[in-house]
C-alpha cells in the first residue's frame, strides 16, 4: 500500500510549508471577506432600519438632553447599560430584552406612550437584538444619535465610484448617480432630443417658452457648447429672477397686504419693493450667504449695495398680522427663518420642548427676544433717501403727521404705566373678582375710558399667582387673605402663625396694625394707600437724585414692587394685541385711528411720496425673552438670552450687538452650519428635477427620511459651497448634466423596479406651475409685458400684459383660480407646492373667458393672421410646443376645420371662421403639451 509518509520525509522543508502556509493565507483571507460582509451586512440593517426608528421614536424621551426612567437609547453605552430597570437591550436575547417587552406593549411600560410601533418596525428591533444588537464601532462613544443624523453632519465631498467600463457620466452628480441605478439593476434614460431640451431649459430657467428665433439660433448650431451657451443666455434674462423669485416667494410667504387686523390700512404698502429686491438679487446672482444676511440684517451692514436693498428686509415683516396678536407675529417670524431657512420646526418648541428634534423651549425664546427686540418703524425708510430728503414741504407735513402719533402713543403708554402704580388697590379687586369668572387672557377686552385697563389686570393676576405667597415680604398678607375660606367681607389675618408674619415688610404690617384690614376690599384699599404714598415719594426725589434708591429699606422694598424688573407697571413696548391692549377704549381708539390713517395716507398718496422699505429696526433697549410656560405670556419662566440654537451651537454664545438679528444671520450662513446649503440645494434640485432628494423640504429634523440619493446629495451640496454659493451656478452646473439631461419617457421595465422614479432612472414630466401657465398664455397672445418690477397689479380678474409675478397676492382671500392650480397659503413659508390633478383645473381651461381672448389674439397675431391654413397652424404648434406639428395633428386639425391638408391656400385660412379657429387654438391651449414639461 502506498503511503505519503516516505515522501513526507524525503520532501524538502519548502515543498511542504509552501501549501501550507498558502492554504492557511487563504482561510484567513476568507474568514475576513466573509467578517468584512458580516459587518457590513449588519451595519447596513443598523443604518436602514434600526438606528431611524430609535431617532423617530425614542430620542425624545431616551436622549441626550432627557432620559425618562435613566434610559438613554442614542448611544452605545446607553442601549447596553440600561436605565432604573437594568439594561434595555440583551444581545442575541430579543425576548428576554426589555426594549421588545415595552414596544410590544405586553406589560405595563407600553412604548412609545402616544402610538404603537408599525409591525415591520418592532421585527426591526427584535430582528436587531436576536442577531447580536450590533452598534457600528465608530459610534461607540457619548455623542448622540442627534449629531449622526444625515442633515446635521458636516458636508463633505462623497467618493466617486470606479466605473471605467461607461462613458454616460458628464459631471460627478452623474457618476454618483449611475452608481445608485446600476445597484438597483437600473439604467439611465437616453437624451432628451434637443427641441424638447430648449423648452424644458427655457421653462426651468426663465418660466416662459422659448422664443421661435432661440430655437432655431441653436438647431443651426452644431458646436458641443451650444446648449452651455443658451444657458447663459436664458440665465443672463431678466427672466431668469422673475421666475425664479417666486419660488423664494412662496418660502417668503409673499402676500400684499397684512390679514386681519385693527386700526391700521391692511395693504402692504410697499410690498412689492420686496419682491423686487429679490427679483434684482437673484439676476444680479448675490451669493446665498449674502442674500440671506441682507434679508435678516440688511439694516446692521454697512456694505449695502443700495440703499434700495433696505427692502430685503421685507422677508421678515411681509408675513401676517394675526389681528395684532404681537406672540404670532413673532411665531411667524421664527418660523420663516428657521423653517424657510434651515429646515427645522422650531416654531413647535413655543409651549414646550420640541417632541421629536432637540430644541427646547429655551432655543425657541432666545430667537423670540431677538424678533421681540426690534420693530417696523411707523415710517420706513425710503428706497432712494436722496431723492426723499428733496421733498421739503412733504417731509414737513410728514414729520408733524409721525410726531403727533409718536407723542400720543406715547403719553397713553406712561398714563397707563403711572396707572398700574396708582391704582394698585382697583387692580388688586379686579384680580380677586376674576377668580370666580372664566380666564380672558386670550380675549381682546373693551373698557371704557377711566376704567383699568383689562391688559394691565392680567399682568397682576399673573405677578401674584407666581410671587404672591403667604412668606412674601410684601404679597404674604394677600396670599394669606386668599387661603382664607372666610367670605370675602370678613377676613382675618391677626391669626397668621409667627413665623410666616415676621417675614413680611414692617412698614406693611405697621399699617395693617393700625388700620385692621376687615375685608379683602379693605386690604386692597390699604395696599393702594401705601403704594401711592411710595410713589408720592419717589416721585418727589426720583428726578432729582438720578434715581437712587430710597434710604428707607422698607420702603425701598416697596418701592421695587411697582418699579422693578418683571413688575406689572414694567411694561414690555409691544403688549399681546398691540394697541388693542394699549386702548381698551372705543374714545381712545377712535383718536388712535384717526392719527394713523392720516400719517398713513401721507405717506402712500401724494403723487410725490416716495416708494420705502418694509424695514425692521432694532429697539433702542433690546431685551432677553423669559420663557412663556405652556406658551402662556402671562406665566413667565426664566429669562433665556438672546442666541442661535444649542443644537448648533453647544456654547451657547450670547448675542450682543443690538438685537441680535446680525449674529443670527452669521450663525446661520456660518460654514460650520450645513443646514442652510442643504436645503436650498434640495430645493433647486426639486425645481429642475421634479422631487426633490428630502420629501419634506420644510423639515430636515429627526423624522425627517435619509435621502435615497444622498450621495448625490451631498455633491450638490459641495458644488454650490465650491462655487461660493452662488445659485445661478448650481443650477447651470445641475442643467448640463446627463442627469437633468435625460428623456422623460416613461420605461415599463425599469417602472417595475423604482415605480416612483427615486433613482431618477427618467426625467420627472413636470406640469407648469400656475404663473407660467398664465405668462405662456401671454407669450402666445403677444400681450406679455418687458417690464420688470413696479407695484402689484389685479392680474386675475383681468388679464393684463404684466407676468403673473406681479399680481396683488391677498392674504386674506386667495383667488380661487390659484388654489385650484396649487398656490400655496401665504400664511406660512411653504417650500414646496403640492401638486393636485382634480376637475377644476380642467374646467378652468374649458371655460375661463380669458382663454377665449388668448385663443382669438393668438390666431389673430401679425405674424400668423396672414398664413396659409397649414403654416398658420405648424406656426401655432411653434408657439405652444416649441416643435412642428405632426402630419397626424395636422390632419385633426384640418378635419376639424372641414378642409383638406392638402389644399394650404390662403383661401382655407380664410374660409374657416374666426369662431372655429378660436375654437381650434382653444382645443390646443388645453393640450397637455401646453402645461407639461417633459
């Protein structure tokens, strides 16, 4: 028998450790590949589907800035080490770990509290936990799922994949993206052919068709940069920022005139020097960090361009005025930064901590002292002050017409202040009789003219349900007086135990001594005759002595309660309703509205008056905002200063030059910020691909999804950085790629794997929005306007040569016909427009009488009036859909003329008449081609 033990021992040492050591090199190799996919494997299942719904669902509760129960679940040490209950998670024990006990809801700890968990996420988590609870290493540390999340990390360039083998790609974005395509088995569409390419540019850059002449300018060209060169062109159009303003417009909230609202006009002015600063500084190309420091601060630089650029400020003061309520005004103010800028839902922090992102209530009214710490001035500047200062005898009329307002307003203020001091026992039986009568805080109420001012009760009744305690040196015999279950008529306060009554003041309890307070009127009574005696007093020497405090420490004390910080007579400029609450009485009222609506009319009728900026300005005292517990302005919490959110910015820094509104702005364009960039670049990608990477625009916090082309994302977001910012180059960097490029054509086989296109597989058919449906109409008719800017016209009720841009946006009552085609409500920023498919639309195009006249002067035109039957209605096909008509349309077109396509003449032309060619064109203005982008 042969055996290898005779060749063992006569192989040399080499011949047999050479396999060996090569077979052993191989196993370690493949014991690593296979540890590698393992890894891999369970760190993509973390990634999709544990690590989002641990984000979504539980960091609320279990983060970093709260741990319910001692339970924290956004870091590695947190999940494994557990909370009060011992450790949530046991790795390969799924049934054993409490976090599958609590969000099945088997027991008593039902998580989340609100709402169960969907089936498919608990087996997430079980199917986690049974396979080993992996946490990717480069995690396992204390920062917090908070910092991971996708829309927060810092930007960077992604790698490009290795794909030798195709040339598709034209520019980075492409390669990325035919990356994700070929993952999913997919392949990108061919290019779009050049006819429908120009429309689509032209429409995406200006919103208007292209022009007959442009068309055939780069059909004539076959040189390879014609289509970079008539992106220049339509992007050098002043065009290009009328079309491309009313995107910022809808996140502006654009409106021209206020809402609701009381005593003053409720138009806008000069909202429309707004909209054309920001139609100047999008043609003029200002790069986005600067456009959005103009907007929020324009008034705090010192390198404006023109003093015109005062109007960007208008981006903050066009919202609303929710019937005076100063709180919402505010609201609405935070919101279109923080949301319009940002992407993030600050503005649901305004009654308690945000519920799902890690913004508190103390983020929220940092941003609320800066916003409460500035004013629209009653008169705002002009846009050219030259100009304005030439006016001498307007500007005199003026002046008297502000100062009289000014000195009115004025004196009501320090009546009603002088009042709070003086009246403190009025004050002091109102707050009482409210005990039994339902809350008014939230109700505008009417006085009459020597009455108290139903504002200024509810700051007492606020101040003393949180100060007025039985131990407080100067409220404890009030609070005790309240405690007492007596009637009101008798009261008793000689039976107080010591220890609370040597706490109050001794010049109080001196009065009480000698003159017995018998009923809770008498007690209010006496608490008015001291106040005033104390005001008396400081009155006397106040002035004199630079306001030093009063020798008396007693009395000093006593002092502070109507003169101090926080006090009910430290009366904040801007009161919940405005000059509602200032007025309460119809007397004052009317005097108010006269003074306002003569200065107003001053400053709009003349033939002289000069256009001005919706400016904001920053009060001269600017002031810390306390927060409003439960969001009630009547329960004050701490006092939070002015700053950017700590999400951003962990240190908290205190903003100090004025406001804050020009720290606010650095904060938020700052580089180390990659929220902004982010989501301007989501935007322009929606605009020109037809969705947008973040389905939810508006929202870039923790619930909102990782982007399915994410690093296609990010290299959008690094094209815009490396080209400063500048919008104009994204979007002709973004139009010339193969991506943008690409046919719309719909692809069964590739339809059967991404049906919603998310791998931009095809370009997205997108149909026009409602102002370049209304302008192409007017491009076809010959009827559209050259002008660029000026105030706000009808443009609904009335067809007009201007662009629709241009039309006079009620907040109010938004034209029906806009709402049908998808305007969004300018009650709030709204990036994105829903898009509807629903009859109305239809029936507006079959019988909106507008159509008629666009069809009649359309066949009417100079250059189509006098053409034969057939070139007339291949020049119509030009004008509507930037291509020639097809031998297929041309004879619907004839059959429905009852002539012949082969007979041209010009005796068809005018043997058809006028009625049915206005029927024809009308039929062609309905086609889908005419609204649609492919």
């Amino acid at each position: 028998m042969w055996h290898p033990l005779p060749f063992l021992r006569s192989a040399r040492p080499w011949t047999l450790c050479q396999p060996l050591r090569l077979a052993v090199g191989v196993q370690v190799l493949w014991c690593t590949l296979i540890c590698s996919a393992y890894s891999d494997q369970n760190e993509r299942f973390f990634e999709r589907h544990v690590r989002p719904i641990l984000i979504d669902h539980c960091v609320g509760c279990h983060g970093p800035n709260v741990q319910e129960g001692g339970l924290r679940l956004d870091t590695r040490t947190g999940v494994f080490q557990g909370g009060d209950s011992g450790p949530a998670v046991m790795p390969g024990q799924a049934e054993k770990s409490q976090l599958i006990t609590a969000i099945r809801r088997t027991e008593d700890r039902a998580m989340p509290p609100e709402e169960a968990l969907a089936p498919k996420d608990i087996e997430s988590l079980r199917q986690w936990i049974a396979d080993g609870a992996f946490w990717p290493s480069d995690t396992d540390h204390s920062d917090s799922l908070v910092e991971q999340h996708w829309s927060l990390i810092p930007i960077r360039e992604p790698r490009l994949p290795v794909d030798p083998d195709s040339n598709w790609p034209h520019k980075k974005v492409d390669a990325l993206l035919l990356k994700r395509l070929v993952d999913q088995q997919l392949t990108p569409s061919p290019q779009v052919n050049l006819r429908t390419l120009i429309r689509r540019l032209s429409y995406d850059l200006k919103g208007l068709p292209p022009e007959l002449d442009e068309i055939e300018r780069v059909l004539e060209d076959s040189s390879p940069d014609a289509i970079s060169r008539l992106v220049d062109r339509f992007m050098a159009s002043p065009r290009y920022g009328e079309h491309w303003a009313r995107h910022w417009m809808d996140v502006a909230r654009y409106a021209d005139n206020k809402g609701y609202v009381f005593f003053e006009q409720p138009e806008f002015p000069w909202a429309f020097t707004y909209r054309d600063y920001v139609i100047r500084a999008l043609n003029q190309d200002r790069p986005y960090d600067r456009f959005v420091m103009e907007q929020l601060a324009a008034d705090k630089l010192d390198d404006l361009e023109s003093p015109a650029d005062m109007a960007a400020l208008g981006f903050i003061t066009v919202g609303g005025h929710f019937v005076n309520n100063t709180h919402d005004i505010i609201d609405d103010r935070i919101d279109v930064v923080t949301r319009g800028l940002m992407g993030l839902t600050v503005t649901c922090a305004r009654c308690h901590d945000h519920k799902y992102d890690p913004i508190s209530q103390a983020d929220y009214y940092a941003l609320y002292g800066i916003f409460q710490s500035c004013s629209e001035p009653i008169v705002p500047p002009p846009l050219n002050p030259a100009t304005a200062a030439a006016l001498t005898d307007y500007n005199s009329t003026l002046n008297e017409r502000h100062q009289s307002l000014i000195d009115f307003v004025s004196q009501k203020y320090e009546t009603l202040i002088a009042g709070s001091r003086r009246r403190v026992d009025e004050y002091l039986i109102a707050v009482d009789r409210r005990r039994t009568h339902p809350s008014a805080e939230e109700f505008m109420l009417i006085a009459d003219p020597e009455d108290i001012n139903p504002a200024m009760i509810t700051r007492w009744e606020a101040y003393l349900s949180r100060t007025a305690k039985p131990a407080h040196p100067i409220w404890g015999p009030w609070a005790v007086a309240l405690e007492q279950t007596l009637p009101r008529e008798r009261l008793d306060l000689e039976s107080t135990p010591a220890e609370i009554a040597s706490k109050w003041n001794p010049l109080l309890v001196s009065r009480l001594q000698s003159d017995a307070a018998k009923s809770i009127e008498d007690l209010a009574n006496l608490y008015g005759l001291l106040f005033r005696e104390i005001d008396d007093e400081w009155q006397a020497i106040g002035k004199t002595q630079d306001a030093a405090p009063l020798t008396n420490a007693a009395r000093e004390a006593l002092r502070i309660e109507i003169y101090g910080k926080d006090t009910p007579s430290d009366l904040p400029p801007k009161l919940d309703w405005g000059f509602l609450s200032l007025f309460p009485d119809r007397a004052t009222q009317n005097e108010y509205k006269r003074l306002l609506k003569s200065l107003e009319e001053w400053l709009v009728d003349p033939a002289e008056a000069p256009d001005r900026a919706m400016a904001l300005v920053d009060d001269d005292q600017p002031e810390d905002a306390r927060v409003f517990l439960r969001g009630n302005p009547n329960q004050l919490g701490e006092r939070v200063p002015r700053r950017f959110l700590q999400l951003l910015d962990p240190k908290q820094t205190a903003f100090e030059e004025g406001s804050g509104r020009k720290e606010l702005a650095e904060a938020i364009v700052s580089p180390t910020n990659p929220l902004p960039d982010r989501v301007l670049s989501n935007r322009i990608w929606m605009h020109l691909m037809g969705q947008p990477f973040v389905n939810t625009p508006a929202d870039f916090g923790l619930r909102s999804e990782r982007p399915t082309l994410s690093r296609v994302m990010d290299q959008t977001v690094v094209e815009f950085r490396r080209r400063g910012r500048s919008q104009k180059a994204l979007i002709r960097h973004l139009v010339l790629t193969r991506t943008y490029q690409q046919a719309s054509r719909r692809r069964p086989e590739a339809e059967a794997i991404d049906p919603e296109n998310r791998f931009r597989w095809r370009q997205e058919p997108k149909r026009l929005q409602f102002e370049a449906m209304r302008d192409s109409l007017l491009v076809a008719a010959n009827r559209l306007s050259p002008r660029v800017g000026g105030p706000s016209q009808d443009l609904i009720n009335q067809l007009g040569h201007h662009r629709t841009i241009y039309g006079f946006i009620n907040r109010l009552d938004v034209p029906p016909v806009l709402t049908t085609f998808d305007f969004p409500n300018p009650a709030a920023t709204s990036p994105m427009r829903q898009r509807t498919t629903v009859p109305p639309q239809a029936l507006f195009w079959m019988n909106e009488p507008h159509m008629l006249t666009i069809a009649e002067e359309l066949v009417s035109r100079p250059d189509i009036v006098d053409l034969a039957a057939k070139a007339k209605l291949e020049k119509v096909a030009l004008i509507l859909w930037g291509r020639t008509a097809t031998d297929e349309e041309l004879e619907w077109a004839f059959d429905f003329l009852d002539a012949s396509p082969e007979d041209s003449s010009r005796e068809v032309a005018g043997s058809v008449s006028p009625e049915t060619w206005q029927a024809l064109i009308h039929a062609l203005l309905m086609s889908n081609e005419t609204v649609f982008i492919d």
